[in-house]
RNA sequence: CGGGGUGUAGCGCAGUUGGUAGCGCGCGUCGUUCGGGACGACGAGGUCGUGGGUUCGAGUCCCGCCACUCCGACCA
C-alpha cells in the first residue's frame, strides 16, 4: 500500500505518483483499453465534490439535468459539416449488435452487422439537438436550458492520465434560444460560473478569453474558455463554453414560432467541464509529498492521527479521537460538500470502519501502521489538515495541527481545536490560490520581439506570452510550427494597445496569449 | 502509421559459456515494536508473452507472431 519511494513532482512527471493515490490504468494487457480511465474511490470522491458544486451552480443559474442516448446514428454527426470534420477522426464506431461462439471463443457475427453504423458520443451536440427540435415550437418553449452527466469517448492516437483519456466523464451544457443576444449572454453567464468553480473552489486562477477562429469548438459560432497555468508554466484548458450560433439549429431544425408569426432558426450555446479538472487540480497545486487538496473539494478535510504505546492507552486514545472528531465535525458546517458516506455523523465513525477511507473528519484507527507511515499516506492524498493527538499532548490538554499547505505546525488547546478547524481551512484555501495566481503572475510576458518571444518558449517554465497578433492562421500555425506554442485565448480584460504582429509585423491592436499547452 | 525500447511472482528487476526459477518491495501468520515510511522468524505466490526450431537438456541460441511502452502526427 504505502511505497516509500520519493515523490517526483510537479506537472511534468506527476503521473508518476498520483497513480497510487487517485487512479490506475492497468485493466488489461490492451492499449485501447489503458487510455480509457479506472478512478479509485479516492479520487473518485473528489470528483463527486466536483459533480456536487458545479451541479449546484448550474442549477442555480436555472438549468435542468437530462440524460441523452450514448449512441449517435453516424448520419447526425454528418449534418453539420465543420462539425464532423472536427471529430470525425476520433469517433469509436459500433458496427454489430451481437457475437457467436466459434472455435471455442467468440467472434463478431457477420449476420448482426447494423444497416447503420453507431458512433458512440464524442459530444452531444448532435442527437441533443435533434431531440431539440421535438422539444421547441414556441417562443414560450424558450429559452432550453438543459445539462447533462455523462462519459464521453474520443480515440486520441496518444492519451494522458486525465487530461487526455480515451473516455472521460464531463458535464455539458446545451441551451436554445430565441436570439443572438441571449445566447451570448448565456455563453459568458456560464463560463463565469466555471471561472468562480476553478477559482473558488478548486483555487486555480483562469484567465477568461475568446479561442482563435482554429482553435475554436468544431461548428461553432466562437468559442469562449478559461485558461489554467500549471507549474511547469503549461496552459492548460480548463473549460469551454460555445456560442454555437444557428449551424446546429439549421441542420437539425430546431425551429420556433416567434412573437412576430415568424418561424425562426433557434441560437444555441453549449459547455463543458471534464475529469480534465482533477488533473488541472493535481497539477497545479502537488508538490513532493504528493497531492494538496484544497479544503472546498478535499474528500476528507481533517485526519485525526491517535497515538498509542499500549492497548489501554489505545483505548483511550481512540475515546479522546472520536470525542475530538465529533466536535471538529460540528465546526465544519459550511466548508465546501461533504464526500460521499461523509455526514458529520458519519464521519466520526468512518475511522472506526475497515477500509473506510472517506469522511469529512477522519480518525486513523488502523494499528497495523506506524504513525510515520500514517502521515505520509494522508499527506500523499492531499488531506489540508492532519491532528496528532497523544499520550502528549492528552496530558497538557492540546494537540498538534499540521497544515498540508506548508507543512506549518502549531499546538492549539484541545477544547479551541473545533472552533479553529474550518478558520484553517479557509486560510489554506485561501493561500493555495494566493500561490498559485503569484506564481501565474510571475510567468506572463508581455513580448513584442520574435527572437525573445521563442527564447521565452525554450525556458523550463515558458509561461504564458501576450503578444500582438494580426490574426491570420498562417502566422499562428507557423508559430505553433516553430516554437510548439498555440494560441490560448484573447483575454476579456485585456487593454487594447497598438502593435505589430509578432509574426508577421502587420499593425493590429489585437493581443493574445501564445503557451506550450497540454 | 513512422522511429526506438521492453516482455521472468501483485509491482520493480536479476538470471554469466545452455544444466531442475532468484532478489527487493508488497502480501499472510506469530512475536517484539510504535511521536515521521520498524524488525525477526516462518509462509503463500511462476504455463519465464506466444508458436515453432536447434539440443540429451532452452528463461538463455535461431525464426515467426503477439502485446505493451517511449518519441512524433490528433485533442477537453
């Protein structure tokens, strides 16, 4: 269970080590299989923290969750022709419904071949709005504001842990409305809400920004994203939000009969945030040790560490635990979701369960472990606070609480502990974002000279570059060519100066970030 | 699909001129331990990727096949 070796860090080599904490990929002997994704219930209870708050912000921002068909008539995807160019290249295709024994295995029964060949979803643009075109007739039927749950299967020639798996678990959006406005409107309202979840809970900074025309959502009208620095000065998209324009709705006649008698093409949107978000989270705030969870999303949010010679002491150390554990729990109210099995009731106990591993506020009871072994472990997976609690510290009546963050210690008297628990929590979620934009801010250059602009690139944290840009994608494509740097996004509260086009040297007042990007 | 590399215990690996399969970690039982990754004893665990060939004898040599992996072209 517990490895002791090192931890190499950061966004490079992660991959490495948060395997052992969050997931493995070793289903089979079968690389297709290996670039789809196995989540252990550890990380998997951090991505229920996701699913938990920005379940919750969509809702409150007036959408309803629906479920469509994983299952897509290849004929759909064709309709809208940018849109099929964009993915018609990593679609898995369903092309039989049945097997039959043969030589004692099984092989694929040539007679069960489908007259129409099945793609299973890269996106849902698709069947979403054909369904959509059942669902609208009116301009009351407006606007439509729908979301879904769902896995999603792209065959990328070469996959990443997280950031780039063969299947992937996401939330997208899809919305209809009557005009252009509105669903502009609709575009920015949701990218907000992705900027406040990356920022305020997951405490990572995002810039808010426009694509360019190329790297722009495959059918759509533009497409909106927040950009994420890791600590290897990588960009890494975080999250997407289109204005879809009317393509989707002319091809799949999503049509209403406006206020004016007219029968009007509707204006789509549609967004998405993936399990991408856990590796932006790994990568952006991991160190050595290993994972750091910010309190809001942390799983379990306080270890609770007994420390016992003997089995008397045992026992009354595991009494002092859960008494403390019940206390720290009531002091939590409010702190981000509460994991799965994870009430504060619940939590108390949860030490005492075998293989228990969740909870808000967890007690170690497990005995066959040193307590060197236990603080490694809880440090590898991230927990923001650790208490140790003593034949020690019972006597003088306190405990020692670690911080995750920066390894700070402090003894705090054992009857202030649960009225100081959620203050710390907040201050370590506070700090992680406070880190991470300092050290976003650090990397950004503002570059006007090509030479400096790809001698910034070979540094070992490039960085984001805001340059001038004329907007061509010929000069985008040859920077991507000559320095691996693509263009991220046209930041919103960019000031508009006068330049010249790093590439190219026309005149334009256009600037955009250029980063190595994951 | 192009260019490398690797297949031996759950994981990581060793295996010499061909001679009955080894090490570390992990796992199980028992005991001693326990304040930053403990130790001892005993134990479980293997069609050496696969098919053929050479040989008295192949993990080892020869040929074929398969798989995985790294680097490039694709992307949330």
């Amino acid at each position: 269970m517990s490895s002791k070796k090192k931890i190499t860090t950061r966004a490079e080599d992660y991959s490495k080590w948060y395997l052992d904490v969050i997931e493995v990929a070793d289903l089979a002997e079968n690389a297709a299989v290996k670039g789809c994704m196995v989540i252990k219930p550890y990380g998997y209870a951090i991505w229920e923290n996701f699913q938990a708050v920005l379940d919750r912000m969509i809702k409150e921002t007036g959408h309803q969750n629906a479920y469509f068909p994983l299952l897509i008539p290849k004929s759909f995807l064709s309709r809208e022709a940018s849109h099929v160019e964009g993915f018609a290249k990593e679609c898995a295709v369903v092309t039989h419904y049945r097997l039959k024994a043969q030589d004692g295995g099984v092989v694929v029964d040539p007679e069960a071949k489908l007259t129409e060949e099945l793609i299973i979803r890269p996106t849902s643009e698709t069947i979403i709005y054909d369904t959509f075109s059942r669902w609208v007739s009116s301009w009351r039927d407006l606007p439509l504001l729908v979301n879904q749950w769902a896995n999603i299967v792209r065959w990328e020639m070469r996959t990443r842990p997280f950031l780039r798996t063969t299947e992937f678990l996401w939330q997208e959006g899809h919305t209809a409305h009557a005009t252009k406005e509105e669903a502009d409107a609709e575009v920015s309202k949701m990218l907000e809400v992705y900027r406040v979840f990356a920022e305020e809970y997951l405490a990572i900074p995002v810039i808010k920004g426009l694509k360019s025309e190329s790297e722009k959502f495959a059918g759509a009208l533009y497409t909106t994203t927040i950009e994420a620095m890791m600590q290897d000065g990588k960009a890494l998209q975080a999250g997407t939000s289109h204005n879809l324009g009317q393509h989707f709705a002319e091809v799949f006649e999503v049509k209403f009969a406006d206020q004016d008698g007219q029968l009007k093409y509707c204006w789509t949107t549609s967004w998405g945030v993936s399990t991408r978000m856990m590796g932006a989270l790994i990568m952006c705030h991991s160190d050595d040790k290993g994972l750091v969870l910010p309190p809001k999303i942390a799983p379990v949010k306080v270890v609770i560490v007994p420390i016992w010679k003997d089995e008397a002491k045992k026992a009354q150390m595991l009494e002092a635990a859960a008494k403390l554990a019940g206390e720290v729990s009531a002091g939590l109210a409010g702190v981000g979701p509460v994991s799965v099995g994870g009430g504060a009731g619940a939590a108390v106990t949860a030490g005492a369960a075998p293989g228990g591993l969740l909870g808000a506020v967890k007690v170690d009871t497990r005995d066959h472990l040193t307590v060197g072994e236990k603080f490694y472990e809880w440090e590898k997976k991230g927990v923001p606070l650790r208490i140790e609690l003593g034949e020690r510290e019972l006597e003088a009546g306190q405990v020692v609480v670690v911080r995750r963050d920066d390894g700070s210690k402090q003894n705090l008297p054992l009857d202030q502990v649960a009225g100081q628990v959620s203050g710390l929590l907040e201050a370590i979620q506070t700090a992680l974002f406070e880190k991470a934009r300092n050290f976003r801010e650090a990397n950004m250059h503002e570059i006007e000279d090509y030479t400096a602009f790809k001698k910034q690139l070979e540094a070992d944290v490039p960085g984001f570059i805001v340059s001038h840009w004329c907007g061509s994608a010929v000069c985008e494509e040859q920077i991507k060519e000559e320095t691996k740097a693509s263009t991220r996004c046209m930041p919103f509260d960019l000031e508009k100066t006068s330049g010249k086009c790093i590439k190219c040297g026309t005149e334009t007042d256009r600037r955009i970030i250029f980063a190595k990007a994951y």
